[in-house]
C-alpha cells in the first residue's frame, strides 16, 4: 500500500463505477481508508442496488486496504449525512469528499420532461450540496481542515440535448466555488474535476471526442484530497487522459457608459453595443456544425 493518502479519510459517491471506482480503489491504494458511496443505480436512476459498492470495499479489502459501503441516493440531504457519519464513526474524521455520483437524462430542451430535467438536477446538484454541506460541518471543526472535491464537466458551457446536465454542471462550479470562499478561513479548500473518460456515461456520445482513462482522472483526485494541494481552492481543472488544464475564473472583459451617467436606451444600445463591447463567440457553436456533420455520416454508415 502506498502512503500519499496515509491516514486519510475520504469518501467517494459514484463509487462502484467508472471514474469514482478508480478514485476509492486509489485512494485505498495510497493508504486511506474510503467510504464507497454508490446507490448501483442505472444511468437513468432506476434499479437501485447495493451490490456495486460491496465489490468495490471487497476488492479494496482484498488488496489489504480499508473501507466501508454505504448505498443510498445522494440527491436525499439524509443519505449524504449518513455518508460523512459513517466515516466519522468508524475512523474519526471526514478529510475529503469526491462527489462522481451522477446520472443522465438526454433529451434536447423543448421535448425535456419537468422530472428529467428534476431528477438530474437533484443528483449532480443537490447532490453535490448535500456532501459539501454534511462534510465541510466536520472539517471546519477539524485541526487539520479537509478538502471537497466536485464533479463538473465541460459541458457546464452548453450542450444541444443535455441542458439539464448542463445546467447542473454549471451550478457545481458556482457552488464550489462559494464553498471554496465561505470555508477558506476554517482550512477547508474546495475544487472542481471536469473529466474525460471512457465511462458508461460517455459510450454512447455519438462523435469523437478527446478522451481517456478513469484511472487519470483518479490520480487528480487523488492530488486534491492530499496534503500537497493544501494551498489549491477555488479551482476547476480538466483532466483528460495526459493532459491536466486549468480554466479561467470569470470575470466582465469590457464595458460601456451611458453619456453623463445616464440610462441607456434600446435603440443606443443597439447603435452602440455592436461598435463597443460587442459579443463573445459561445465555445460550442464554434464547431457545431462539424459535429452535426459527423453525427450525420455516422448514421449513414
């Protein structure tokens, strides 16, 4: 067993697949002792299960490290306090939280349902908040603090027929990002992982994509909830297979003024806002069209 995480404890929601799989069987390998949170539910949320969880803690076991599985729906603000006091009690403390856990809805916007877009939101979202919230309540009380780690995804910029993962997405890095300010005082830092990974959430995206391994983005996640990212919050990284990047923070890029401290009007906006600050070129539409292109030849295939 290794010793980066030694004494560490970490727990991790989406658990039993993919990319939260390789990030608790990791976190174990580096000598934490992980709590495997997984509901073993479908992509959609149905057929909930336990069994995905257990194999993950037998196998970490099997390996000689320590663990324990607690299966519920991290959308229910209940089941993420029984995550964090199910680590409390057998071992102490919660260091760090790594929220995977999450499902998928695609529909394009004006065919979307009021529950897919509902169910999506509870589970990346709300889900998200209900770790945070449960766990940053120890880590501030704790000497040694603790670190948060969201799940996002590039996606948070648009996405034709996932604006409810979108938006979802979106709203993770706005909710890191205020947890990273509100708990910076109490030595509790919060960051976001947007990954890309061969996973059963990206198998079925019909074009080519940069993608990778779960087991890279694993070992960033591995990095967070160390010691050695102690001064790193407020942050959102991509990991796609080699590849580590780091996103802007936002931030106005121009501006303009109403003459003598005045009010704008429709029509001087009109005149004056194509001249001045004008627009930026939204990231997706750029190569929309390409992707359609590819979409379509894939059907004709």
């Amino acid at each position: 067993m290794g010793t980066f995480l030694e004494d560490k404890v970490i727990a991790v929601t989406g658990g039993g697949n993919g990319i939260g799989r390789a990030v608790a069987l990791l976190c174990a390998q580096e000598g934490a002792r992980v709590v495997v949170a997984d509901y073993g539910v479908a992509m959609d949320g149905s057929d909930p299960s336990s069994e995905v969880a257990d194999a993950v803690v037998n196998e970490i076991r099997a390996s000689g490290g320590t663990a324990l599985a607690v299966a519920g729906d991290v959308s229910k603000f209940q089941t993420a306090a029984e995550i964090v006091s199910a680590a409390v009690d057998a071992w102490g403390s919660i260091d760090g939280v790594v929220c995977v856990a999450g499902n998928l809805r695609e529909r394009m916007i004006f065919n979307m349902s009021e529950d897919e877009f509902d169910s999506v939101i509870a589970v990346h979202l709300k889900g998200h908040f209900n770790l945070y919230r449960h766990a940053s309540a120890i880590m501030r009380k704790q000497e040694t603090g603790g670190s948060l780690v969201g799940f996002t995804s590039a996606a948070f910029v648009g996405s034709t027929a996932q604006a409810n993962y979108s938006a979802a997405k979106g709203g993770i890095i706005s909710l890191t990002r205020s947890a990273a300010l509100s708990l910076h005082r109490y030595g509790v830092r919060a960051n976001c992982i947007a990954p890309v990974a061969k996973t059963r959430m990206s198998e079925n995206v019909p074009f080519e994509i940069e993608t990778g391994e779960p087991s890279a983005v694993a070992s960033m996640a591995a990095y967070l909830v160390s010691d050695a990212s102690v001064d790193i919050t407020g942050q959102t990284y991509t990991v796609v297979g080699p590849r580590i990047s780091v996103w802007n923070q936002p931030q106005e890029l121009r501006s303009m003024f109403a003459a003598d401290g005045g009010e704008w009007t429709p029509r001087d906006i009109a005149e004056w806002l194509p001249r001045t600050i004008k627009s930026e070129e939204h990231p997706m539409l750029g190569d929309l069209a390409a992707r359609m292109a590819q979409m379509e030849k894939t059907k004709q295939a």
